[in-house]
C-alpha cells in the first residue's frame, strides 16, 4: 500500500493573490470579489509578495531547495467554481523541490515540491441537480505541499498530517479557525492504480477516506477487477468515497506559462529570510540538548511553545533538574492560568529557589499562586490538605516506599486515592510530585 498527499495550506494574507480584495470571511456570497479574481476580460493580476514569502519560509521548514528563479502557469481548469477556465499555478519551476520530513523525527517523508496557487471559488450542492457557486474565496492564496508515497497506512497519514499542522501553524502564524484552512487531497494504490480523494477536510476524516479506499480497492483486487484511476470525493455522513470523474493526466490540463506574471528571481529574497524553529524540530533538540526524555520534550512544545522555552530559560539560569522539577511539573499543570502574565516571575522565584533563598514549599506555593491568581494562603492550605491525603496512603501502604526505591513510577499509585477523597482537586502531576517528596523524606 502506498499512499501520498497533497496539502493545500490558505496562507494568513490580509488580501487575495493577485488583487487587494480581503481575504476575510464575507457576510454574504459573491462580495468580496473584483474583475481580477473573477478573471474578467482586461484584468491584469499583480502577485502578492506576501504570498512568496510564506511559500519560501514553508519550502525552507520543509527542507527543501529554494529555486533561483520561479514562474507560473495557467492550468486548463472547466469547471465552475473558477470562472476564467483557467488557474494561475506553478508547474515547470514551483519555489521548492526535493525536501525531507520526518515523522516523529525519524522516518523520511520525501516532499517533492512546495508551489503556490490561487483557490477556485466555493460550489456548493443544491438538491441532486444543481450547485451554487460562491466566489469569495477565488484567489485566495494557497501553497500546495505534495509527498511522495512514503506513507504506509491511514493512521500514519493521520499522525503526519496532525504533525505537518502544528509546525506550519508555528512558522507562518497560522490561524486555527475560520474560513482558512487546510484541505487535504489523498493519493492511495493499494495495487498498481492509484485514485485521488478530494479535498478531505480534518484529520479524523483523512483516516476515514483513505481507511475505505483500503477496503474498496482490496475488495476489487480479490474479486478480479481493476481499479480505475479516478478522482473520487468523500461523503462525511457516510463514511464513504464517491466517484467524481475519470482522473486527469498532467498533459489534459494544457499548462502554459503565464503572460501576465514575469520571472521572478527569489535567490536574495530566500537569503533573507529566518524562519522560526518548528515545533518537531525543537522536540527533537531539546531531548538532545537538555539530555530529557523525547516523551517529555513533546509534551512541552505540545503544551505550548511558549512553555518549551521557558523550560530552557530555567535550564540555562540554574540547570535542567529544576527545569524539569518545577517547569514540566507545577508551572506546566497550571499553564492554562497563566494566561498572558510575564513569566519573569516564575523563573526569578526558581531561581531564588536554586539558590537556598526559599524552601521547597515555598517555591510550589508562590509559583501555582503567581500562575492562578489564588492568595497563597490558600494554596499553603490545598498543599497541607494533599499531603495529609499522601500521609494517610503511605501510613496504609507502607510496601509503597519499597516499590518506589525500585522504581520512581509507584508513586502513580495515589493518584486515584486522592482523586476519589478529593473529589479531583488536584491535578495528577501535583499528587505525583507531593507523593516523591514525601516519600523521599522517608527514605
């Protein structure tokens, strides 16, 4: 089984590729449009430089070349939702070929180009007969991420997928809601054939689609067919593909440059662009730089970048057995709270810590008090009533403290003591982290 993905990423400009029209969500259809998007007889489209440079910085995340030069093609495109028959694409010199990604930072996924687009319009069906066609959204700027079939089941385009999301999101700021987003076309043999799924929209519904093609074709092959090479599309509510249409070879679609746009020489543009550390990047140092488990160095940057760096700035001032102590554990289960306070704070009291100016206790405190806006007295008192709680199982439990001498984890065992005499007032970390310390001063 060999499956390969095209990922349409909506790029966050404030206007559409080639004319100023808003690229926001319109109160109503067809308002948000001009005779460029529309592509009306004598407009002339101007391309948006923002729209380049998104596609350079996610070239560059994707690891792969740059071009020098880049151009674009009309493709032939008889279809309703895009009114001039024809879509300003790039096909000969797209801005990167021949990257590599790595899924959960160890296996390649070979990306063969980065290009950028412009969106057709919206069609949307109206009984079994007819559509409606909604145009706001032609010429909205997209950058097309195409793999090779390196991925081998359903549920591993799915975790690819999620994980390509989070760090697009991070390096152009993309936003989570909304009219943009990012559609999905799915390429799956399961012989030698291959059929393309359509615009499949989520992560949940990736893995449906591509699950039934899986069953489909099988079905097919086992009884002696062929399977057709086609573009289907998927139904949601049923959990199923539908055929659409005979698949187009690159040749139907009669590509020639576009005579409106010029070259474009990007070689100093691509130069002077820095992109931010993506998020799988930054997992995969963090483990290595701060010798810390994968496990918790994902959890971190998944929690929130934000938290990640804060991890390193506590690291780098004091060292990375307080970073782990009191960041991954009291700072990351109250994350949530903080909100938009400074962290200074946080990290001046850990450091006041690190340096004997205060007591274990007295740092938890005036950390959770700091992040929640609870008075700390209030939170002096939570902490006595949880480690009256931990008492009260050591003292029925003593072979605990046996077990935790072999291994640290046994101190996961109060957690549902405490949970159920609590009525869950306290998250799973503090208990854990109540729990060592009081056992440890047992030992």
């Amino acid at each position: 089984m060999k499956i390969g993905l095209e990922i349409h990423v909506q790029l966050p400009t404030k206007s559409k590729m080639f004319c100023s029209c808003p690229t926001t969500d319109a109160e109503a259809p067809n308002t948000h449009v001009c005779p460029t998007c529309l592509g009306m007889p004598g407009s002339r489209p101007v391309l948006n430089r923002k729209v380049m440079e998104y596609g350079i910085m996610l070239a560059k995340m994707l690891g792969c070349k740059v071009a020098d030069t880049t151009w674009f093609s009309r493709k032939t495109y008889f279809y309703p939702d895009m009114t001039k028959s024809v879509q300003i694409t790039q096909y000969d010199n797209p801005v990167g070929e021949g990257g590599i990604y790595y899924l959960g930072g160890k296996k390649p996924i070979r990306i063969t180009r980065i290009h950028i687009e412009e969106d057709p319009g919206k069609t949307k069906r109206v009984g079994d007969q007819s559509s409606l066609v909604d145009y706001n959204r032609s010429g909205i700027p997209l950058a097309e991420i195409v793999t090779e079939p390196d991925l081998s089941t359903p549920a591993e385009a799915r975790e690819f997928l999620g994980q390509l999301i989070q760090d697009i999101r991070h390096v152009i700021d993309l936003p989570g809601d909304g009219e943009r987003s990012i559609r999905c076309d799915c390429n799956i043999s399961v012989g030698k054939e291959r059929c393309e799924v359509k615009n499949v929209t989520g992560l949940k519904n990736v893995e449906r689609a591509l699950t039934f093609e899986v069953i489909r074709q099988t079905k097919i092959l086992k009884a002696g067919g062929k399977i057709e090479r086609e573009t289907r599309r998927f139904d949601e509510e049923r959990g199923v593909t539908i055929s659409v249409r005979k698949k187009e070879f690159e040749a139907d679609y009669g590509y020639i440059d576009e005579p409106d746009l010029g070259v474009y020489h990007i070689k100093e543009l691509a130069e002077s662009i820095k992109i931010k550390e993506s998020p799988l990047k930054m997992t995969l140092r963090l483990a290595d730089q701060y010798g810390i488990d994968q496990k918790m160095a994902k959890q971190l940057v998944t929690t929130s970048v934000g938290l990640a760096e804060l991890f390193e700035t506590v690291a780098n001032r004091t060292d990375v057995q307080n970073a782990v102590k009191w960041v991954v554990g009291p700072v990351s289960a109250n994350w949530k709270s903080l909100g938009d306070k400074d962290l200074q704070p946080i990290v001046d009291t850990i450091c006041r810590f690190s340096a004997g100016g205060i007591t274990d206790t007295e740092c938890g405190i005036e950390i959770k008090s700091y992040m929640t806006g609870e008075d700390a007295s209030a939170v002096m008192g939570a902490a006595a009533d949880l480690d009256a709680l931990i008492v009260k199982f050591l003292d029925e439990n003593p072979g605990l403290i046996d077990d935790y001498r072999k291994n640290d984890k046994a101190a996961n065992k109060v957690i549902g003591f405490v949970m159920k005499n609590s009525g869950g007032q306290y998250s799973s970390s503090d208990v854990v982290d109540a729990t060592k310390k009081l056992i440890e001063s047992r030992l």
